[in-house]
C-alpha cells in the first residue's frame, strides 16, 4: 500500500508499550499493532531517561510499527514542587478543569509538543490511553479522538491525602481532592471534552458511562494456545500468583493469603509436594519473610513468563480492591491454566463459578478449594477447556480488531 495514501493516528500512552510483556502493553497492543499495515502509527508516549533507552534498545520493533515516536518528560507532580508550585499547580488544574492533581500528566510543554505533532506529522485522529491522558482531547478539540478507557481510573486513584495535615492545609488539600475526583467523573463518565468514541475493557465500566458518545466494549483479548493441559509435570504441583506489588491492591491480595489462607494450607503443601509461587516486582517484606526456599518462592520480578507458564498448574487470585478485569487471569486462561479467584478478583470477567473458573471468597472457603483443585488433576483438566473456550466465545481477537479498525475509519473519515 502507498504510504501516502494512509491515514496519520497519535498513540498516546501512559509509558512506551513494547514489548508487549504486561497488562496495559499487552492491552494497548493486541488491537492496534494488528492494523498497522493499514495506518501510519505515530507514538506519543510518556517518560525519561530510562523509557528513551529502553525505546533505543527495542529500535527495530518500534521502527517496524511506528512512523515516529515521541517521548514526553514525566510533568513535575506536586509532591515535588515547593509551596508556591502546588498553589500554581492546583490553580492551573482548576482553570483548565482537570483530574487528577495529585497525579496529573498534565504540562504546557506536553500540549504544545503534541499540537507540533499533530500540525508535522498531518495527524487525522488520535487514540489516547486512559483519562489521566485525556486532557489532550480537550487542548486539540478539532482533532478526532477515542478513549481508551483501561479502569475507570477514579476507582484507582482517589486523591491521596496526607494524614499529618491540619488546620487550613488539610482544608486545601481536600477541597481539591473534591474538585478534582468530580473533574475525573466529568471526563469518565460524562465525555467533558467530547471524545467522539470511547471504549471499555469490562461491560461494568462502560456501563457507568452515561454520556451520549459511541461506546464499545473491547476487552483484553489473547491468543488461545491449543494445549493439551494433562501433558503438565504431575510434580510439583505449581500454584502461582503473578502481579506487581507496588500496586496497592496486589500488595494488599497477596499479604491477606499469606496471613488468612497459607497457614491453612502449609501442611498440605508438604504432604502433597505442591510449591506456591509469587511473581512480581516490588514484593512486601512480609511476604519475602513467608519464604522457605521449598513451597512457598518469592522470585521477584521475572523478564519472561512462558516457562514458568509452561510449568504451572493453577492461577489464585485472592484480591480484595481494585477495579477492571485481571489482565493475570485472561493470561493465564489463554495458556490453558485454570484459576482460583476472589468475587473482586474476576469480577467483569464474565467467568462462572465452577464452570471456567474456581470463585472463593473466605479464607476458610479458598484454602479448601485451593487443596482440592491442587489434588484433583481431572477437575483441573476441564477447567483448563472450559476456560479456553470462554475466551473463545468472549474475547475473540479478530472481532475486536475489527471493531477498532471501523472507529479508525469513522475518526479519519472527513480527513
């Protein structure tokens, strides 16, 4: 196809997206890089020192997808400006409308670089994901644009404040937490600056849109490997848990199965030669202490999952908060792996209990199942097919990729 003749969209993303080796990469990827023949993808994405060499080191697969790539300095957050920086900095926020404060993307220099880009590169329309990036629709409104909703991002960061605070400050400071948790359901909910389509990882969060703009839902969608699950190594049986810790509600998940469920269980551990482990970077000192070196491993974070994949007999997922679908569990289920999970873990997964899934919610209730589906290789077998199959029917790969091929064209179609 001549390259002219294509049609210019800006990827606008939280952090550089390949390789696609974890949940929003691989999110942002699966749908868009498919369709790169058709378009000429220009990134725009956020970062510093460490994103541009990680982007240099990966030069080939960003040159094979991308016609060019910009990457954004981190805007300064208020935690580390001066006094007289957080009053100009929640004013501007004020001014301008914006969620968010005390983690916002937002800077003069990040508008003014994408409007030079948009202007150069002839953008026809842009994808941005997630709202805390939204703020570019509203500073480029004449440029189509989608939002590619991956939580609704309110329920995640509620706007932290500081416990030692009193008197006037404490005042301030939750002023602008209200002021800024109704900007954030404005922008999410109510499309404030008028995205012309939004799309949605779970049927819960889109939903809870109520604004009259085009909707779809596009979840995380993975490639089903064709596995013949009862080909595993029948010892040790592998239970794992994958998930980085410097998210609160994984740190959170993890330290309740290590205090609620691993004391209920340990002894089965030993008996029946099954080995716990926990996968991710950031990992507590709690749950680093829970290591023995024989059942219960803390390996940190791993570069590469397909061996340990490869090797695991079951996925538990004991989460307690958070919000959107477990991009763990879909990973998991695509290899063929079945799943033990809390409500809250799997929820907007559209799994059911028993069926392609294993749901838990007490200690008492997950210790129990997770030993019988350790113990009972049939039971874990059929799961294994059922969850492919949910996948299958549910998160089709190609038909999301159509859907966003559609919204492309509508967003360029007057260009």
């Amino acid at each position: 196809m001549n390259n002219t003749a294509k049609k210019n969209l800006l990827i606008v993303t939280l952090s550089p997206p390949l390789p696609a080796n974890s949940g929003a990469p691989i999110y942002i990827t699966n749908t868009l890089l498919p369709l790169a023949d058709k378009y000429n993808l220009h990134l725009y994405t956020i970062g510093g020192e460490a994103e541009v060499a990680h982007i240099r080191k990966h030069k080939e697969e960003y040159d094979r997808y991308f016609s060019s790539v910009h990457v954004e300095p981190r805007a300064q957050m208020p935690s580390e400006k001066k006094t007289f920086g957080r009053i100009l900095h929640t004013l501007e926020h004020i001014l301008h409308g914006l969620p968010f404060m005390d983690a916002s993307y937002y800077s003069r220099a990040a508008v003014r670089n994408a409007r030079r880009i948009v202007k150069e590169r002839r953008i026809d329309a842009m994808e941005i994901h997630s709202s805390h990036l939204a703020f570019f629709k509203k500073f480029l409104p004449k440029t189509p644009a989608l939002l590619v909703s991956h939580n609704i991002e309110s329920d995640i960061f509620p706007f932290w404040i500081p416990q030692h605070l009193a008197g006037w400050k404490k005042s301030a400071i939750e002023l602008a937490a209200k002021i800024s948790r109704k900007n954030a359901h404005q922008v999410e909910c109510d499309n404030k600056w008028s995205f012309e389509a939004m799309t949605f990882i779970s049927m819960n969060d889109m939903s809870r849109v109520t604004a009259p703009v085009e909707k779809h839902y596009i979840p995380l969608c993975l490639p089903v490997k064709d596995i013949d699950y009862r080909k595993k190594p029948e010892s040790p049986i592998n239970l794992l848990w994958m998930g980085g810790f410097w998210w609160y509600p994984n740190a959170e998940g993890a330290l309740w199965f290590v205090r609620e469920i691993l004391p209920l269980v340990r002894d089965k551990l030993v008996e029946q030669n099954i080995q716990i482990h926990f996968l991710g970077a950031a990992p507590p000192d709690e749950l680093k202490a829970a290591n023995d070196g024989r059942h219960v491993l803390v390996h940190g974070f791993v570069e590469s999952l397909s061996d340990v994949l490869a090797k695991t007999h079951l996925l538990f997922v004991p989460l307690l908060s958070g919000g959107g679908v477990r991009v763990k569990i879909l990973e998991a289920m695509s290899n063929g792996i079945p799943v033990i999970s809390t409500s809250k873990g799997c929820e907007g997964l559209g799994a059911s209990d028993g069926k392609d899934i294993i749901i838990r919610d007490t200690p008492e209730a997950f210790a129990q199942s997770l030993i019988e589906l350790a113990m009972d290789p049939e039971l874990r077998n059929r799961l294994s097919i059922s969850c492919r199959e949910l996948l299958d029917s549910k998160y089709n790969l190609q038909q999301c990729i159509n859907v966003k091929d559609i919204l492309y064209k509508k967003l360029t179609a007057s260009a």
